[in-house]
C-alpha cells in the first residue's frame, strides 16, 4: 500500500468499475453501490441497497487486507454475490485502486 498510486487507482476505476459503481459523495448507485467513504466501513455499508447474503454475511469492516482479497476474486471471497467482476490479477493495481477509494475519505483510515 505504501507505494500505491491513488491517481492510477483513479483512471483504473473509471475504466473497470464505474460502468457499476458512483464514487462521489452522495452519488447514486448502479448495478453497484456508490462507494463513497467505503474504506473501513462495513461489509455492505449502504442502507438501502439490495446486496446480496454471500456480502452481507461477512463479518468486519471492509480493512486493506479484506479489499484485498475481495478485489483479487469476488466470487471467491463470497461465493454468491452479485458482484459480477472477474477480479484483478495485479497486486499493484489492487493497491492503486484502495488507495484510490481511500483518497475520497473525508478521514482517511491510516495506512497498514
Ligand atoms: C458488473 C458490475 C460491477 C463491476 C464492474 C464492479 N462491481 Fe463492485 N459491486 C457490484 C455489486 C453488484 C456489488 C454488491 C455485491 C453483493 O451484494 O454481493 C458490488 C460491491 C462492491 C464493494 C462492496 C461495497 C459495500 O458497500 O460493501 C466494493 C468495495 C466494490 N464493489 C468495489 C469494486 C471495484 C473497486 C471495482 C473495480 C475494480 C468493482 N467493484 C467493479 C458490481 C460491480
């Protein structure tokens, strides 16, 4: 995490994940909930969005360690969710791309 880009993070989201998914505050969600402020959250952080049991089940906050493997493999992670993403392979951009959703935190949770 410490040598994430949070720019690079960016342009990735906009090409991988925001056909599902608003980042801004307050904006709204698509096939996927705005994450917004996710980073430390929990599980499943929105009222008001449909999520699925496999998400919704998973105990804890969303921490780097947990991102991290959610972003390697979604299914894996949580067999059952509606999450329909493949995953990413590299290390780097799974990085780049917490450290992007982190960086839209008003309060930012402190680096691992
Ligand atoms: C095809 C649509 C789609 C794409 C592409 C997608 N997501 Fe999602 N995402 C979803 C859906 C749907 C959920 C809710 C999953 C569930 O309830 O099982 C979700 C949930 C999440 C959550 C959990 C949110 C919470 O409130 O707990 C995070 C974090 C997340 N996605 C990050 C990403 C990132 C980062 C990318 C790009 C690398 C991405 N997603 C790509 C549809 C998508």
């Amino acid at each position: 995490m410490a040598s994430a880009d949070p720019e690079k993070g960016g342009a990735l989201f906009r090409r991988q994940c925001a056909v599902c998914h608003s980042a801004n505050e307050g904006g709204k969600n698509g096939v996927g909930p705005n994450l917004y402020d996710v980073v430390g959250k929990p599980h499943g952080h929105l009222e008001g969005f449909n999520y699925s049991a496999a998400l919704k089940g998973k105990q804890g906050p969303w921490n780097y360690e947990e991102l991290n493997h959610w972003l390697l493999a979604p299914a894996k992670y949580a067999p059952g969710t509606r999450m329909g993403f493949v995953g990413l392979k590299d290390v780097q951009d799974r990085a780049n791309v917490i450290a992007y959703l982190r960086s839209l935190s008003p309060n930012p949770q402190p680096l691992p």
